[in-house]
C-alpha cells in the first residue's frame, strides 16, 4: 500500500523533503514503518524520540495502518 507520510522538524532535515510516499505491505503497523524509514535513512536511528500521528492522533506502534491514513512524523521539539 502507497501511504503518504508529512515530516516536521529534525525528520524532515533527515530526509530532505516536508513530504514522501512509502510502499509498504496491508496491514502494516506504525513500527513497520518506522523500520522502513530507520532502513532508509539511517539518520533516523539516531533521533531518541519521534511521535507518529495517524489522522490528528497520536499512534501506538501496534497501530494498524490503511492506505488513506494521513500519518504525520513529529520529533521531539526543544526550546525556552
């Protein structure tokens, strides 16, 4: 399944892009995609934290994904 995935902060600077598309196999799960993407770019392996939301919600790694999901990459965010 094509899933289209939004990055923000330090995970898009990783990739390059505020947006990709991955393929991954039905009924892949937010951990699924996250090896994917640590496989990709391995930069990602490093980052001590990074929260997926799956339309507007925080997910769970045992989260099921479906093709029409908007998922959303967010780092943890630092500051003053």
């Amino acid at each position: 399944m094509k899933l289209s995935v939004l990055l923000f902060g330090i995970a898009r600077d990783i990739v390059g892009d505020r947006q990709i598309s991955v393929d991954l196999p039905e009924n892949e799960n937010v951990a699924g995609l996250l090896n994917y993407l640590k496989k990709e770019y391995p930069s990602f392996n490093d980052l001590q934290s990074l929260l997926v939301a799956v339309n507007d919600t925080y997910a769970k790694s045992e989260h099921v994904l479906q093709e029409n999901d908007e998922i959303a990459l967010i780092p943890p965010v630092s500051g003053g």
